[in-house]
C-alpha cells in the first residue's frame, strides 16, 4: 500500500523514488498530474503494510494522509445510529 501524507517519506534510494513514481503513474486518479506535480506527490508518499483488521482512519480524524492499496482488499465501514459498524464498500 502507497500511504501519502503530510510528512516527508523519509531516506529512500533513488530506485525505490522510481520505483513509486512508476507505481503512481499506473494508478488512473495519477495520470492528470504533469511530471512535476507527481513526483513532488511521491517524495512523501511511503510503502506501508497494514495487517489484517488493522484500523487505518475513523470518521472524525484529521484527513492528512490518503492510501492507495495495491494488493488485498480493504473494508470501508461507518458507525450507524446504534453504534455499530456497517459495511459500505
């Protein structure tokens, strides 16, 4: 999984750089962006891993980060009225 975010990425090879500009360019909601654009996009963006179940985001957090998953699935759930969660993708 690709996670974006307010933060710098952090120390990466000039490899791993291209290697995530080359991932993003592959992604359909990218492909508007010019060159510059999407790489200054990758340089804070990070491969990261979630394990199962893991909590991601919960309605309320501050939206400073997004995530693109590029293998599994991801279960996208809201509390109803009674406090449950309710799958909605």
């Amino acid at each position: 999984m690709l996670e974006g975010g307010s933060g710098a990425a952090g120390e990466r090879s000039r490899e791993q750089e291209q290697a995530i500009v080359a991932m993003a360019r592959s992604i359909r909601f990218f492909l508007s962006l010019d060159s510059a654009d999407c790489a200054a996009l990758c340089e804070r963006m990070a491969w990261t891993e979630a394990p199962a179940n893991q909590l991601l985001i919960r309605t309320g957090d501050i939206a400073d980060r997004f995530y693109v998953v590029l293998r599994g699935n991801l279960q996208v759930t809201v509390d109803s009225e009674t406090g449950a969660a309710v799958a909605t993708a």
